[in-house]
DNA sequence: TCTCGATTTGACCGTTCGGTAAAACAAACG
DNA sequence: CGTTTGTTTTACCGAACGGTCAAATCGAGA
C-alpha cells in the first residue's frame, strides 16, 4: 500500500488490465460467483502470471474496493454548507447520478458487496461513512430550520437521493428492458431535478 | 410444474425448507455463489437428499424467481386507473415498501439476478414487464393531462418508487449502519409519503 | 406383520476452484 | 557479451463444486 516502488510501465499496465477485468467480474456476479480464471482471462493474462500481480482474489478485490471508496463519497463530501441550499443539493444528486452513468461497474459493485452484508466494508458504513453522513444530515437540517428548504427527514432524504440515482445503474438491465431504445439518463436527470425541487422548495403561501 | 400429485406432508416441508434456505443463499451470494452444500444445511438435509427434491440447483433457483415474480408484480396490477390518482399512486408506493420491509430476501433475489444481468429473467423484463409498465404510464399520463396530477416523466415516476422502496431492502445492511439503532421503515414511510405527495399534487396557483 | 413405495444416506465421480513451484523466457544494464 | 532482475508459462496440488448411484432406511396401508 505504501511501498515506494516506482512501478515499470508493464506493471502499471497489467495491474490495471487485472484490476478493470476484477471490476467486470464481480460486479455481475459478486466476490463469491467470480472466478480467477474469469478475471485473468478479462486481462489477457495466464492464472499464475495474475497471480504474480495480485497475492490473491481477496487482494483484488479488496483493492477495488479501497480505491472506489475514495472516489465515491467524494460527492457528498463537496455538499457546502454555505452554499445555496436546494443548488446544492440538487448538484449533489445530478453528481451522483452522473456516476451511475459514468460508472455503473463501480456502483455494481458497491451494490453487490451490500447485498452480500458488507463483509469488507462494514466497519467503514457504521464508522466513516456514518460519520459523514450525520455531519451533512446535519447541514440539512440546519436550513430546514431557517426555512431554507422545506423540513423532511435529513437522512431519508440522502437516502432517496442515493436509492433513485444508483437505480439508474444497479438495476440499469430493468430500466433498458422497460424503456426499450430511450436513453434512460436523460430523463432521469430531468426527473429527479423536478423530483427534488418539489420537495424541497419552501412553501411561500401555504395553500390550504 | 402441473403434475397432479397430492404432495405428502413430508414432501411440502422439505420442498420449503429447501426454497427458504435457497432464498438465503441466492439473495445473499447471487446464483453462481451460493452453494448447494449451503442450501442443503439451511434446510436441514444432506446434499443427495436435496436434489431428491429439485433435480439441481437451477431448478431451485428457477422456483423461486418464478414464485417471486408473481406476487412481485401485484401492487401494480392493483393500481386502479379509475381510483384517485395521488391516493393509488401512494398506495402503491406504501404497498411495495412493505414488500421490502416483509420479505427483504426475495427482493434482494431479484436485486442479484439484475446485477448479474437478468440472465433467467430477461425475457420477462422486457415482454410483461415492460406491457405493464407501459399500461401504468399511460394511466399515469392520463392523470397529468388531465391535471389531477402534476405532469412528469411516467416512466421515472413508476422507476423512483422502485428505486425508494427497493433500497430498504438491498441496502438494509448500509440504511441501518448510518442510521443506528432506529428503525428504518417507519421514517421511509413518512419521507415516502411527503417526497411524492410533493412531485404529484398539481399546483393550484403557480407561484413566481 | 409384511410389503411396497417414499425417503435418506454414504460413497463416489469428474470438473472447477484458488493457489503454488519451478523452470523458461524477456529485458535492462554493466 | 554475460548477468541479473523482472515476467510468463507449464505442470501441478488439495479442496470444494454440482451431481450420481446403489444401498439402506423409513412409513403407511393391506
């Protein structure tokens, strides 16, 4: 992890080939379905020669998972609290789904490690990843109480935020199925910004 | 699958026992990495006692996706073109979030045959599924043109309840780390309730 | 009680799994 | 050129996989 070695070129190569053939396999078929020779054959390599790269399927996977925990909560973490309110929640979710389009292997793969009870990443969803949570939830309800955006549940709401754009990837073989040849993200993104501005806009003159 | 054999009793509880710890396995690990040892313990028999049930590990599997998708699919049959539009739509919403919170393992099944590309079940995603699908939106769409609910993309409509409710279940394990020791149903409920009574009910008189 | 079908078991089979060992090969460098 | 380091391959291992088979056991009815 932390070795300072400057890697050659083939090496930066082939662990690359590894780590993107990994990403197909277990994002469609989860750690246990996948197979070395799945993965090795995804990188145009021999078993063994992976093997010289990676110790192990753990290793691989593990590796995947650490380097997209990184780059996953990124967009929440740019949530600014002294930003405009619904602006900023709004950008939130088009970023989230942006990754969904841009990434869907990575949230698969994000989903299937759930599914399976968070073996690897347990710790850091009660630990970090709760911590961050509680800290922008936090944020949110602070402008509920200034009137800012109208008052729901803060963590329900960056859980729905969550379900609807990560749907638009995970489950990505439905929603084509369903719309035929419409490209799904499109109107995705018109929908959950009027979705979210809905709810979140302050009632002006309450009618009723 | 229409024999007519009675079925003794010994035959009913050990055909369910093995459906219900094959829901176990498949929800958790996905087809390819559940295992029959693992389903076979879950139901409390020997391996070659099991397949004297099923003849082999797909045809558990194929039981259970095709008893899933029956019941899967009825909360939206049951949306009533001829009730009250924000009533049937919430409804339907609060119908399917109970599915989650009631049978989390079957949804969490078909969460896993997605990901893994719909390999069983594709040809009913895009044949009575989408049929459905498309009936729905067009009685969705009937209901914003003729302004008794705000307009919007149907289809996404139909989707973000998928999407909201089905994340209670998959990502159960995710929801109940960052929220803790709070039960998660009954706060989906409420922000449910207000997020789609929000994008639904037709503005009256259009503020700005 | 005996019998016959339903059920269960133990032993086993061929394949695939994750992983190893050592030798062969390639490439950089003096 | 030779040597040394980095890379790849061939051959292989034990365990776990899905599945088979025949024998043993059970259980309900005559």
């Amino acid at each position: 992890m932390n070795e300072a070695q400057p890697l050659t070129r083939i090496q930066a190569r082939n662990r690359a080939a590894i780590l993107s053939g990994g990403l197909d396999a277990f994002s469609s078929a989860g750690f246990r379905g996948a197979t070395l020779d799945q993965i090795a054959e995804a990188a145009g390599l021999s078993k063994p020669n992976l093997l010289y790269y990676f110790p192990s399927k753990d290793a691989i996977y593990t590796a995947l998972l650490e380097g997209l925990l990184e780059t996953w909560l990124d967009p929440l973490h740019a949530l600014d609290a002294d930003g405009d309110p619904v602006a900023e929640i709004l950008a939130y979710a088009h970023r989230k789904l942006a990754m969904s389009r841009d990434f869907p292997r990575e949230s698969r793969l994000f989903a299937n490690e759930i599914l399976a009870g968070a073996p690897q990443i347990g710790a850091v969803l009660s630990g970090p990843l709760r911590s961050l949570v509680d800290e922008k939830a936090t944020v949110l309800r602070g402008w509920m109480e200034a009137g800012q955006i109208r008052a729901s549940d803060p963590h329900h709401l960056i859980f729905s935020i969550w379900a609807l754009t990560q749907h638009y990837a995970d489950f990505d073989v439905q929603v084509r199925a369903v719309l035929g040849e419409t490209d799904p993200f499109a109107g995705a993104d018109r929908f959950i910004d009027q979705l979210f501005r809905s709810v979140l806009e302050p009632v002006q003159d309450r009618p009723l």
